[in-house]
C-alpha cells in the first residue's frame, strides 16, 4: 500500500514536472505551487505509512518547521542566506515568507535522509538477503558521514533551485555578491545557508525521528527514485529547456555527490538479486518440491 501510493504520487509529481518548460506566466507560478504542494505530500505520506506518525511529524517539524523559521529570520535579517525579498506570485505569504517555501525544504529533505541511510549502511538487505547493517545502529563515524551525505544531498539542490527560481522573479536578492561563475543574482552566502541550515536539520532529524529511520527497504524505493528523478531532470531542464547551463553544471556536479553513488548502490543491489545462487539451482523433483 505504501509504495502504491507513493509512486502514484511521484507519477502525478512528475507529470506536473514535464509540463513546467511548457508554461509560462501565472500558470507557470501555479503549476511550481503545485508541484511543491505535491512534494511535500509525497515525502511526508511516505514517511507517515513507512514509518508511522513520530516520524512524519518529525520531518514536519525539523523541515517544514525549521524550514519556515529560518525563512522568516533569512528575510527579516538576511542572516544566514543574504538579503532577499519574495515577490507575490508563489501564494500567500506569513512573515514575508510564501507557505509554499518551507514545504520545498521538507519535499526534498526526507528523499536526501534515506539516500544517506542507505548510502552509509541503512540498506535493508545484501545480495545474499541478511541484513546489511550490523545491530547497534551506526558507529559515530557512520553518523558523522551520513549527516554529511544529507547535507549535501539537499543543499546541492539549491544549485538548481534558487538559479531557477530568481530567473523567473520569484525571489531576489539585494547584494547578489560574490556569485559562482555563472550564477549572477544569487550570492555564495545563499548557498552556504543553505548547508549550514542542512546541517542542523538533518542532525536533529534522527533524534526526533527514532531508530526508525536509521534503515531503508523497498518500501523506499520511490523516494530514491523522486531524488534520482530529480537529479537528471533537473540537469536535463536547465541545459535543455530553461537556457540556464550554467546551473546545470553546478548542479549535476554538487548533487553528483549523493546521486550517483545511490544509483550504483540499487543497480548493484538490484544486479545481486538477479544473481542469488537459489535462482540459479536447478529443480530437483521431491527435493525440492515445497519450493
């Protein structure tokens, strides 16, 4: 049931998401709205039913909580991002901050956790079946470096997002300097903000969240997709359709981190079920007749 209706979700989410380069206008803005609505519901539905009510509403609190706080202080103070104001076309605002924007925070947070659980040892099972984490939970090493991984994993985005975002006047920025080459507009405190807000959030999520979310199994396997579709995707926007390359190239880099050990982890995994020694026994009448 859970996967059902997680990749139901992220089928609509994607759909929403090819039909984005093909707006413009207000209808463009409506559609970004609905699409971060969309998110939003996908990964905190998928952490409800996979692991149940403490923690969904630890990711609400960590991302979609701390997500609208440190908005609200970013436009009051311009502390830790910059200066910058949103303009009105993303829906209503509290605090100067539209709704919407916390919710995007929290759409990618949760996909970026599980790929850094599963990335350091979270995985549900090995090619052989067992377990492929040893009991305890992780060694300090294994948690400082999966912290890290869901940093970047999420913070990475933002190379993609906020080029995306300030091209179409959703938000700008008052002193845009210094930049990354390529990316006039948007400051390079922007970016670290959002690292140390990354940071911070996913250092609070596993205490909140419980042993539950140490481990990942196939009931995850659409939120490794929504991060992988939105790696590619997104590279795939800006060089192609958004006339935006040079944050495609940012992007692919920064978010490379996490995205492309992922999909090599699944492939392999995936590789391994398919060469599982049972599978290639032959049947032996009587012997194997309760198979």
């Amino acid at each position: 049931m859970t996967r059902r209706i997680s990749w139901t979700l992220l089928a609509v989410l994607v759909l929403a998401q090819i039909c984005y380069p093909l707006t413009t206008g207000a209808t463009r803005a409506g559609l970004t709205v609905a699409t971060v609505v969309l998110g939003w519901l996908l990964s905190v539905g998928h952490a409800l039913l996979s692991r149940g009510l403490r923690v969904a509403v630890a990711l609400v609190a960590v991302a979609t909580g701390g997500g609208f706080a440190i908005e609200a202080i970013g436009v009051a103070t311009g502390v830790p991002f910059g200066s910058y104001d949103y303009s009105g076309e993303l829906g209503p605002k509290l605090a100067g901050v539209p709704l919407i924007i916390p919710l995007a925070w929290t759409w990618m947070a949760w996909p970026a956790w599980l790929a850094a659980v599963r990335l350091t040892g979270g995985g549900a099972t090995a090619a052989d079946g067992s377990r492929s984490t040893a009991g305890g939970g992780p060694t300090v090493g294994r948690w400082v470096g999966r912290i890290a991984l869901a940093t970047v994993g999420l913070a990475a985005w933002d190379l993609f997002l906020d080029p995306q975002m300030v091209a179409e006047g959703y938000w700008v920025w008052r002193d845009a300097t210094p930049a990354l080459p390529g990316l006039a507009g948007i400051p390079v405190s922007n970016y670290l903000g959002w690292l140390l807000f990354a940071v911070l959030m996913m250092s609070a999520l596993r205490p909140l969240a419980g042993p539950a979310a140490e481990h990942t199994d196939r009931r995850d396997h659409p939120m490794f997709a929504l991060y992988l579709w939105t790696y590619l995707s997104s590279i795939l926007a800006h060089a192609v359709f958004l006339d935006l390359p040079a944050s495609a190239l940012w992007g692919a880099a920064a978010m490379s981190v996490t995205a492309v050990p992922l999909a090599v982890t699944l492939l392999r995994a995936q590789r391994g079920r398919h060469l599982r020694p049972e599978a290639h026994q032959p049947h032996r009448p009587g012997v194997d007749a309760t198979r």
